[in-house]
C-alpha cells in the first residue's frame, strides 16, 4: 500500500443546470417565453449557482480552511439551494409543451386516483384547493406512499419539504411569486388553472412505475 502523507482529499462534487425538455416558448400561452425565460435563466441558475457555492464553503470546512463557520448557516441554505436546483428540474419535466400537456392521467395513476379521490375531476379540485391554500411562497406537491399506495397532497414552504421519508414526489407545481408574477400579476389561482394545461403525466406516470 502506497503511503500517502498528504492531506487526504476533499471533493465536493457540484451541481449543473440541466437543459429544459423543451424550448422557451413551448408553453405558451399557459407560461409566457419571458416568464419561463427569466424562471429557468435567472432563478433556477441562481440555485444551481447558490448551492454550488455553499458546498464549496462547506468543503473548506472539512479540509479546515474555513477559519470560523456556522454550520446551521450552511447547512440550511444549502438544502434550500439544493432542493430549489431538484424542485424545478422536477418542475420542468413534470409539464408537457402546449397541446401535448394537460388531459388526464392514464395508467396506473388513473386507477389510483380514481380509487381514492372518485374522479379525477374529485382529484383536481382537492390539489387545486390545496395549491389555493398555500400561505405564501412555495410549491404544491403530490406524493405517493408504497405501503398504503396513497396518493398524498401537501405544501412545500419555500424549498423546505413537508412530505415523509421514502414518500416519492411524482407532481408539483411551484408557486413561488416569481413563477406566476410577471404574467398573471397577484392571479394566482389563475396561473394554477392555467398550470393543469401542461401537466405531463407520462412523467408523473415514470415516477410511479420506476418505484
Ligand atoms: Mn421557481
């Protein structure tokens, strides 16, 4: 065995913003060119960018570079940029371009949501009163419970996750000011209305069946 008297190594690997499925005006009219635009260019980047620089800090506190730190201080920011890089690539792949989105789920998706909420028109409203409800930033989420096959409703506040252990997400939809703002101004319920155009439920179909 070789021996080595050098500092052990540290690497921290990084994060890359990942290509949209589609191009920027593919979801028009639901979601405008320069709001995806200024979505995906400007805040997502910024939490690739952001979580990037976190681990980079947090690898100069395992090499002992870092003179002083607050770990809380990177921690939670960190998991914040993290999940907001992973959110909206969920975000992107789980909608569809315009005319290829939206209808209903098939498969065995259907068969579950029929069997727990009645219809999927029952389905629809119960996630949509939950996105209505949200207090403030964040995201509506779908989860799906192996042991029960539940399929579970809840919010996300900000990037901080509020669904169970091992509780795969299979929809969301990001209801950040900065996802709706610029063109449905305070209408949020609108851009949500307009979301259910684009869902790709071959996508939140793949999330069930690789399980
Ligand atoms: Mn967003």
């Amino acid at each position: 065995m070789e021996e080595n008297e050098g500092v052990p190594k540290v690497e921290f690997k990084k994060y890359e913003l990942k290509p949209l499925p589609y191009t920027l005006d593919a979801l028009e009219p639901y979601i405008s060119k320069d709001l995806l635009d200024i979505h995906y260019n400007g805040h997502h980047k910024g939490y690739v960018t952001g979580a990037n620089n976190l681990l980079t800090r947090y690898e100069k506190v395992i090499k002992g570079d870092e003179g002083s730190y607050d770990l809380q201080g990177i921690i939670r920011p960190l998991v914040f940029n993290v999940n907001g890089n992973k959110l909206h690539t969920m975000f992107w792949n789980n909608m569809a371009p315009t005319g290829k989105g939206g209808s209903k789920p098939g498969g065995k998706l259907a068969d579950l949501i029929d069997r727990q909420y009645g219809s999927f028109e029952k389905f629809r409203k119960a996630f949509t009163d939950v996105a209505n409800s949200l207090l403030g930033t964040g995201w509506t989420i779908l989860y799906y419970d192996k042991e029960t096959e539940n399929l579970n409703i809840s919010t996300v506040e900000n990037h901080f996750m509020n669904h169970i252990a091992e509780m795969p997400v299979l929809l969301i939809v990001d209801e950040f000011e900065h996802a709706y703002y610029l063109q449905y101004k305070n209408k949020r319920v609108d851009f949500i209305t307009a979301w259910w155009n684009l869902v790709n439920w071959d996508d939140a179909e793949n999330r069930l069946r690789k399980l």
